[in-house]
C-alpha cells in the first residue's frame, strides 16, 4: 500500500475516522508523507487548535499508529517532539480491522442465510418462529407480516466482504 494512498482504502478510512474522527483524518493526511512533524506545524497546516491536534495526536500514539521523539534545545532547554506516522503499524492495525470486519460479516451473512423474516409496514421485524406465533400479524400494529426476501441484503453482505478483502 503507497503512503498517500493509504487512506484511499475505504477500511482504513473508516478505521481511522472511527478512532480519531473528522479533525484526526486531517492531522493524519497533513503527516502521512512527512517523515516528521511537529504539533504546531500539524495545528498551522490543519488550521485546527493545538490542543485538539495534541489529543489526536495521543489517541494515535496509543494505537501506535503515531509515535515522537523528543529532542532538547541545547541554548533554552526547551523540549521538541518531532512526529512520525508508523506505516507498519498503520498496516498491522487495518489488518486487524479488516479481519474483525469480515468476521462480523460473516456471522451477519450467516444469520440472514439460516433465518427467514418477516416485516411490517410499520418497520417490525419478526424470524418465523415470532411470525408463527403472532399468526404473522404485526405485534404492534396488527397488520399482517410479508416474508421479506433476503436475497438483497445477502447479496450487498457478500459485495461489502470482497471490498473490504480486496479494496
Ligand atoms: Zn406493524
């Protein structure tokens, strides 16, 4: 995987926008292909506050996704940290993502493959054994209950498993 076409991938991204949301995603994007930065540089080329860019930046260091060096002013003994993103473990997290994804995919299609259901107007849902209980009427509105065909759900279950397998 290329560094600027990381967050490309569509797993990644919402990995990532699920960790660090929005304003993380454009901290990630404005280091992605420095080999290193500062938090203030990150806050002036994201416009965002400092103090939002440091917390992202703690959030991404906890996940190793990010990591610092501290380096020491000689002349004012100030402390610098430089920035960098871990591209190996940027890839190891996103493996596990993706594996944790497909797993949950996979009971999902697992589920809707060995269950009938059976829907109301009125958005109820019911598996056949609560169907054939309610004499396939509506438990809250009465009205009777279809038989939904699950083929298209199992279909776009199975297209979201090979995008996140083969993105
Ligand atoms: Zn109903």
């Amino acid at each position: 995987m290329s560094e600027n076409s990381i967050l490309e991938n569509s797993v990644v991204y919402e990995y990532l926008k699920k960790k660090v949301g929005e304003e993380g995603i454009l901290v990630i994007k404005s280091f992605l292909d420095k080999e290193e930065t500062t938090d203030e540089e990150i806050a002036k080329v994201t416009d965002l506050k400092l103090n939002i860019v440091r917390r992202i930046l703690y959030i991404l260091y906890e996940s190793r996704i990010a990591e610092y060096k501290r380096l020491k002013d000689k002349e004012s003994g100030w402390m610098t940290y430089l920035w960098s993103i871990n591209h190996k473990n940027i890839e190891a997290a996103i493996e596990n993502e993706a594996k944790r994804l497909i797993r949950n995919l996979e009971a999902r299609l697992k589920f809707e493959r060995e269950n009938m259901f059976y829907v109301c107007s009125c958005g109820e849902k019911a598996d056949f054994t609560q169907a054939l209980e309610q004499n396939f009427k509506c438990s809250v509105c009465g009205s009777p209950l279809t038989y939904q065909d699950s083929s298209t759900i199992i279909k776009a279950i199975e297209r979201r498993i090979s995008e996140v397998e083969d993105p």
